[in-house]
C-alpha cells in the first residue's frame, strides 16, 4: 500500500463518516437514573445501623457511603 492509497482510504471513511452525521438523529428516551438495575440497593445493615464499623472495610467508622449497599459503581 502506498501512500495515495492510504489517503483514499481516509478520504473514503471521512466522507462515509460525514454523510452519516448528516442523516437525522432518532432521539431515544433515556431510563432515569433511579429505574435502572445498577443503581439499586441490597437490603443490608450498615455499619451505622448496627452501631459497628464500615462493613467493608472494618478499620474505619461508617461514613455512609452507601457502597457495601451498592453494586459498586
């Protein structure tokens, strides 16, 4: 491949690219952030509630951080 090639392959996907940027966008309804699986809770004791320390990592006083509740994210 030389070099006129290579720029006809990027001439070509630049062109493909641009065109679709022209095609009209579907817009979606994005689920709320409160309706998404990730976002949900286990139902556990925080460290807070039981009068303990953080129950993932027990050297230190609950925060409330809600992390041990979470799936991590």
């Amino acid at each position: 491949m030389n070099e006129q090639d290579l720029r006809a392959i990027v001439r070509e996907v630049v062109r493909r690219r641009l065109s679709e940027a022209d095609a009209p966008v579907v817009a979606r309804r994005a689920a709320p952030c409160a309706e998404h699986p990730s976002y949900a809770l286990f139902v556990i004791a925080r460290g807070d509630e039981t009068g303990g320390p953080c129950v993932i990592e027990p050297a230190v006083g609950c925060s409330h951080c809600e992390y041990c509740r979470s799936r991590g994210f």
